[in-house]
C-alpha cells in the first residue's frame, strides 16, 4: 500500500551548490563536505545516507547555518543562507528546523514540556500567553502527546519515543518549511523507532512539510524517502529516486551499503564480500575517487581523476568511473 | 537440543532493589546451549538480555538478587568461590561488550592488555604472549598489527576497537563467547565485517556463542536458535529457520513486522507496536504483552501463559498463539 504522497509541485525548496565544508585540527584540515550539490523539491523527503564521518550531520547543520560552509551556497526558496547574517538568519530560521538524534539530550532536563515546546514562540516573540499556550496543546496532540497529562512534567518522566514526540512537537511549533531530521531514530527501539516514522510521515502531510532526513540505516531511509543520495568521505556518490536506486544501484559503495543491510530472514544467507577495511581519514582523503581504496573495480583512472556526477537513469546519478550499471 | 549442554542455565531469576521498589530483570528463564553452537537472545532496551548474560557471567551488580542454576560445563556457576569463577572467565567463558571504547582500559596500551591477558590465564611468558598478541591481532583482521600493539584504545576507530576486543575474548580459547550487542555501536559495513570474523572463529575454534541484540536481522542468519524475550521472560524459543517462519508470540510477529522492510515500497506504513513495555517495579498479573497485544482477552491479563512447546518442539508462552499445534495428540 502506497501512502499519498505529499504536494511535490516540482519546485526546489531547497538547493545545495558546490558546498564545502572544512575545519582545522591542529595545523591539519579536516575536509568534512567537498563538492556537494544536491536539491530537495517542496513537499519531498531526501534521504541522506552514509556512515559515520561522512559528512552527512555536517552537511545537515551548514544548511541550517550552524556551521558556516567553507564555500558554496545553499538556497532555500531562492534565497543564499550563505549570505545571511545576525536578524535576517534568524527570521529565515523559523522555516528551517533541527530534529537530533539523541531525544533525550536534546530537552533541558530541569525545565517543564510545555514550556520547552512553547520556547521557539517565545524566541519569536510571541508574546500573547493564551495563544501560546494554544499553539502548544495543538502540536502536542498532533504528535501523540495528551497535553493535560505532559506540559507540567518533566523530560526525565518520560521514555526515548515520547521525549522524540517532545522534540518533533518543539521542531513542528513554529510550522516550518524544511525539517532535517538527523538520525531521528537511531537511539530508538525497533517497536518504538516504527511509532516515531509513522508519526514523522503523518506530520510531513499534515504539515505540508519538507524532509531532509539523515540516517545510516538504509532500511529505515527507504521507508520514508522519495530519494535518496549517498554519501561517501565528504562527497556525494549517488542520488536517485528511491526504488530505483535500491533495484539498480550504479556506485558500489551504494551497493556495498545495501549488501551490508542485515535482513530478518534465515533464507538470505548474509552477505560474505563485504570488504574489510574502513573509511579512511577525511584529513587526509584518497586521491581522485574517494571510494577506491575500498573498491574492487578501482583502477589508475580512479586514482587520477576524481569522477564527476554523471546521470544513469531518469533522475538517478552516480559519480563513479565504472559504475554497475549504465544509462540505457 | 542435540548433544550435551554446555550451558543450562535453569530457572534463573534477577532482582534488583531500587528506589521505585524491587525490579525483576530476569523471571524464571530456561536456556540450554551444546558445544558448539549459536544461541540468539533478541529483546528491545529494558526486557532482561543484557541481564541475564551477566547472570551467566556472574557479573551481576552487588545489590542484585539471582537465583535459579547456571550450570556450565559440569559445575554451578552460582555455587562458585570467587577464586574458581575468576580462573574460569578467560579459557571457558569469554564476553565481548556493547562498546569497545569502555571495555578497553583507555591508559593502557592494546599491548598491554593482550599481554596481560595471556600472562594471566595461560601462564605465558612476556615474549610469547606478545608473539601470539600480533597473531591474535592479524587473525581478527587488523592490519599492521605489530604496530598497533603499542597504540592506546582512542587511537582506534570503533570497528578496530572492537576487533581488539574480540581478540582478548578469543585470545585463551574460550568455550562460550557471549556477545552482548556487538556491532550495535558500529556501522553497518563494520557491523557485517565484525558478525563475520564472529562466525568465522566460532567455526574454527567449535566455541559456542550468544549473540545478544535488539535486531532480528542479526540473529536470522547467524544462530543456530533463537530466545526472544519481554519483561524479563524468554517468551519464544525456537530453531532459527523455525522460528522465522512458525513463529507462535504475537509479540514476536509484531517486533518482525516493524522492521522497516527492504522489499516494500517507499512510504508504506509501518504495523507500529502501540504503547510501550510495562514498568519492570510494577510486574501484570497476566501475560506482560498484552496491554500491547491485539489477540489479548481477559484470560491473557490475568493469568501468566507458561512457556510450552508445540509438537516440533519450539517453545512459546501465549494462550494466543499464531499457529496452533495442530498435530498436538497426533
């Protein structure tokens, strides 16, 4: 059964331009995002995928301005964040929302529900306390919370899955645009982690939202993604739509990570070629493709040149010199 | 089971004094596991697993309350003088923790902690054991190994660590390795690199092995036979294969079931398991699923199913079950 899917009328809501993000260590430089463009159309969900130190939860916080990027831009709704300084962030920042991976350690443990999801209105300067408080019960319910029973508690009385419902709520007050999601469930048990993706997908339509969602579970990313774009030591590797990337993955790191998948079945026996060995330094990344130290189909030419994003299919690109499968 | 056991843990229960009252982490559980062979222990965060591993490990926190047998290899472990019991973990009982980076002792080197463990239980000298150290090393797949032994834990990515890890566990040839979420930590390549180096050593050194973990997609390749346990009880037990596709607990269907699937399409809703497990202080007079269950009646709350075989001999504890023992009497 396919859900409706949320109004994509085409239009990017979001565009990343040749983003480049480093950051010294010592008299070194930590080259954490290089080189990545990709976009997010209104109404979509992006899947982010990588392993750790990938660059994904760095790209995630330079689209939002946490961390200011080293070089390129990032439009949203035609507007550079790149350029944006002080108030005019900060306006821009009511459309643009954080949810984190820990739920727990992303609530002030000492202070009321209620008060830590009316905080963005007050920030705002919303200054009507009826209203507010409104605003709050209304977003409360959406996500599963009975507001007579959580807005005088405090974090610590509640679990994983309700302290994530919390912070979703806070994410959702100021009815933003664009919510990154950086591995909202990752900290989560499986029945539970299945509550907050449900609750994520209600909330998409119900707020008309667009999702850049960020998540090492492959699984997990496909459940909720329209597409999804892989990425591999700071650069981008592949981007495609959903199914198709799954059905015929074009870069063999994309394959690797789908190889990598543990499935729930004894029948499939589990994957034996997964090559030993880990992500090198992003201090000290490999010459041309980043992936070739790992790659079985690496060559002098993926030592040389480093592979530009080429198309495959119909929306789906790879950046690889060989890659498993090629444009019809 | 086939063969004698080497582990039969009977009718062990944990209890743990807290502030909010006594806490059963582990009710009345029966394992057995032959020489050799893989058990899997799947719950979610809070049903007992880890728990009962350290009951078996006899690392129980000092305010904690077991009773019941752990009998490993002809003796009982709960009986045991602390001396008899140290002399044990090493060459017969061996773990491998959660997280790599608070199981290695972060001022020492990796050296030193190979080293000390070889010297320790196998009576080494310093140059053997540094010898057998950089074999040990290169077996569980580190490269450069004579280097490494002279650098310190934070110098190691987290799948290294945990090789370092798994290395000491295998480093005095233990008969059972209990593996508490081994690769929960780590990425998912790492995790299938790790799994496998597991499933290789248990071959080649015919260790037996628990593999404790939240993810059904772990177990379902990698063990012989499978306890799924909720609220402190093993509520199935089955053959691997057999509990996959007869599985009889609802709860166990339902944990299957919100794994998200890759086969299905995107957006597609997932069967959630509404509400959450009951408070471990306040234990139901009946079945512990089925405030969350949708086969419950008033039977299942108020009173507690026995764990029960079927006619093939997989256990289940529900008065519900999804396939009833058909050929029960036959």
């Amino acid at each position: 059964m396919m859900r409706d899917t949320a109004v994509t009328d085409g239009s990017k809501l979001l565009e990343v331009e040749n983003l480049v993000v480093e950051y010294p260590v010592g008299k070194k430089t930590v080259h954490a995002v290089t080189d990545v463009s990709l976009h997010v159309d209104r109404g979509e969900t992006l899947g982010l995928v990588g392993e750790s130190g990938c660059g994904k939860s760095t790209l995630g916080r330079a689209v939002l301005q946490l961390r200011r990027p080293t070089a390129g831009k990032v439009m949203f709704d035609g507007v550079d964040l790149t350029q944006l300084q002080g108030e005019t962030m900060r306006l821009m920042r009511r459309r643009l929302q954080l949810i984190f991976q820990d739920p727990i350690a992303s609530l002030n443990p000492r202070r009321r529900i209620g008060d830590i999801v009316a905080e963005p209105l007050v920030i705002t300067g919303l200054t009507d306390r009826a209203e507010r408080e409104r605003r709050v019960r209304a977003v409360m319910t959406a996500v599963g919370l009975d507001p007579d029973l959580a807005m005088g508690r405090l974090p610590h009385e509640f679990s994983g899955g309700q302290c994530q419902r919390i912070c979703i709520a806070r994410a959702l007050i100021l009815e933003p645009e664009l919510v990154i999601c950086d591995e909202p469930v990752s900290a989560l048990d499986v029945s539970i982690r299945a509550q907050i993706l449900n609750l994520l997908e209600d909330m998409k339509r119900r707020y008309g939202l667009t999702l850049l969602f960020i998540a090492h579970d492959l699984a997990v990313v496909k459940a909720v993604s329209d597409r999804i774009a892989v990425m591999y030591l700071g650069r981008l590797c592949e981007v495609g739509p959903t199914e198709q990337l799954f059905a015929r993955p074009a870069h063999p790191y994309t394959a690797l990570l789908l190889e990598a998948i543990p499935v729930p079945d004894p029948t499939v026996r589990p994957a034996v070629n997964v090559p030993i060995g880990e992500p090198p330094s992003p201090i000290a990344p490999p010459s041309g493709c980043r992936f070739r130290t790992r790659c079985s189909r690496a060559d002098r030419r993926c030592a040389d040149e480093v592979p530009p994003l080429r198309a495959i299919g119909p929306g789906q690109f790879a950046a690889c010199h060989h890659p498993l499968t090629t444009a019809a | 089971m086939t063969g004698r056991a080497l582990l039969s843990v009977e009718r062990v229960s944990v209890g743990l004094p807290t502030p909010r009252g006594h806490l059963l982490a582990v009710d009345q559980v029966d394992l057995s596991l032959a020489p050799g062979r893989t058990l899997g222990i799947v719950g979610e965060s809070g049903c007992g697993k880890t728990m009962l591993s350290r009951a078996i490990l006899q690392l129980l926190p000092k305010r904690a309350r077991l009773s019941g047998t752990v009998m490993f290899d002809g003796q009982d472990l709960v009986r045991l003088a602390p001396e008899a019991l140290r002399r044990l973990r090493g060459p017969s009982l061996a773990v491998v923790f959660q997280d790599p980076m608070t199981s290695l002792n972060p001022v020492l080197t990796i050296g030193t902690q190979i080293i000390e463990t070889l010297q320790a239980h196998m009576g080494m000298e310093a140059p053997a054991a540094a010898r057998r150290g950089v074999e040990l090393l290169a077996a569980v797949g580190i490269p450069a190994p004579e280097q490494r032994l002279r650098q310190y834990p934070h110098q190691l990515s987290g799948g290294m660590r945990q090789r370092v890890a798994i290395a000491i566990a295998l480093s005095c040839e233990p008969k059972l390795l209990i593996a508490d979420e081994p690769t929960t930590a780590l990425d998912v390549t790492v995790q299938a690199q790790i799994l496998d180096l597991l499933a290789r050593e248990q071959q080649r050194r015919h260790m037996a092995m628990i593999l404790i973990t939240h993810d059904l997609g772990v177990v379902a390749g990698r063990t012989d036979e499978v306890a799924v346990m909720y609220a402190g009880r093993v509520v199935e037990r089955a053959p691997t294969p057999a509990l996959f596709t007869s599985m009889h607990m609802p709860y166990t269907e339902a944990l299957l079931a919100a794994i998200p699937k890759l086969d299905s399409p995107p957006h597609t809703p997932l069967p959630a398991i509404a509400g959450r497990p009951p408070d471990p202080t306040r234990p139901l007079p009946g079945c512990s699923f089925a405030p969350r269950c949708r086969y419950a009646d008033d039977r299942c709350r108020s009173a507690k199913p026995p764990l029960a075989p079927d006619h093939a001999g997989s256990l289940y504890a529900c008065w519900h079950p999804l396939q009833p023992p058909a050929a029960l009497g036959t």
